[in-house]
C-alpha cells in the first residue's frame, strides 16, 4: 500500500470513527438530560458541536484526494 493509499485509508476510518462518536455522544446527552443533568448534557453538546466543526474538513480533505494511479507492472 502506497503512501497515499494509507494516508486515504487513515483519514477515511476517522472520519467514520468521528461520525460514530458523535452520534453516542449525542445519545449519552440525550440520556443525561433526560435524567435531570442539564448542565452536564450542555456540556456534552458544547464538546459534539466543536467536534462536529471539524468534519467538512475533514470530508473536503478526503475529497481532494484523488485516486493513486498504479503504475504498470514490469515484465522481464
């Protein structure tokens, strides 16, 4: 696996383990509130929502990247 091919792999799996947490994090704020934690639920929220900013980012970088080339095999 060529370097790019890691790199676009790596930022592929965190942006799939950012989506995946902030989705539980959403739920467990959910749940807090639910129980009468208020403040501590906003708190939860306030830390999704910085979160939550970085994945365009995140995604336009996975975007930009274009797809390696192979290059053609060798025949001896």
């Amino acid at each position: 696996m060529s370097e790019k091919e890691s790199i676009t792999t790596l930022l592929t799996l965190l942006d799939t383990r950012q989506a995946r947490l902030a989705a539980a994090c959403k739920e467990i704020a959910d749940w807090v509130d639910h129980q009468g934690g208020h403040p501590t639920a906003l708190r939860i929220r306030d830390r999704l929502n910085e979160v939550e900013r970085d994945a365009p980012l995140i995604r336009n970088t996975l975007s930009s990247l274009k797809p390696v080339d192979r290059p053609l095999p060798r025949f001896r």
